[in-house]
C-alpha cells in the first residue's frame, strides 16, 4: 500500500486544530484511511443503497415534496452516474 504524502511546504498546522490528537499524515498513514480514500468497486459492483428527499425547485425555491429517491430502486432499472463535486 503507498502512503501519500502532503505536498512540499504544506502548512498542516495552520488546518489542524492545536488539540487535535492526529496529524493529516498520521491520518494519511493510517490503514482504514487509505482503504476508504481507495475505491474497491468494479463495473458491474452493487451499488451502496441511499435515500434521500426529493425536492420540487419548479418556483426557483426549494420545496420539499413526499416523494424519496431510492439510488437502488432507479439502478436496478438504469445505469447510474453520480457526480460528487464542490460549487464553492
């Protein structure tokens, strides 16, 4: 298993809180985190089963409707992609 390393010059310090009991490479270097940050999924996998509230946005404001999304239930059917990504 290779360990990663934080880039040359990264200040961990200056996001680590004074009593935090790891470091980000004391967490980098643990077992359950690499095997996490890590997929083990294949074409083909189960998917991991969630749910989550579905939302009405048809006014341009968030309404929160009775219905339920089931990520099993629309991949038994239908390929799937999920995209995880960060808008800020």
């Amino acid at each position: 298993m290779t360990v990663k390393k934080l880039p040359e010059g990264f200040d961990w310090k200056a996001i680590t809180p004074e009593d935090s009991p790891r470091t980000p490479m004391d967490v980098h270097a643990d077992p359950v985190h690499q095997r996490l940050s890590t997929a083990d999924l294949k074409a083909g996998d189960d998917c991991y089963d969630f749910e989550s509230p579905v939302y009405d946005y048809s006014t341009g404001i968030e309404a929160a409707t009775t219905k339920h999304f089931h990520l099993s239930e629309v991949a038994s059917t239908k390929p799937v992609a999920l995209i995880f990504g960060s808008y800020t």
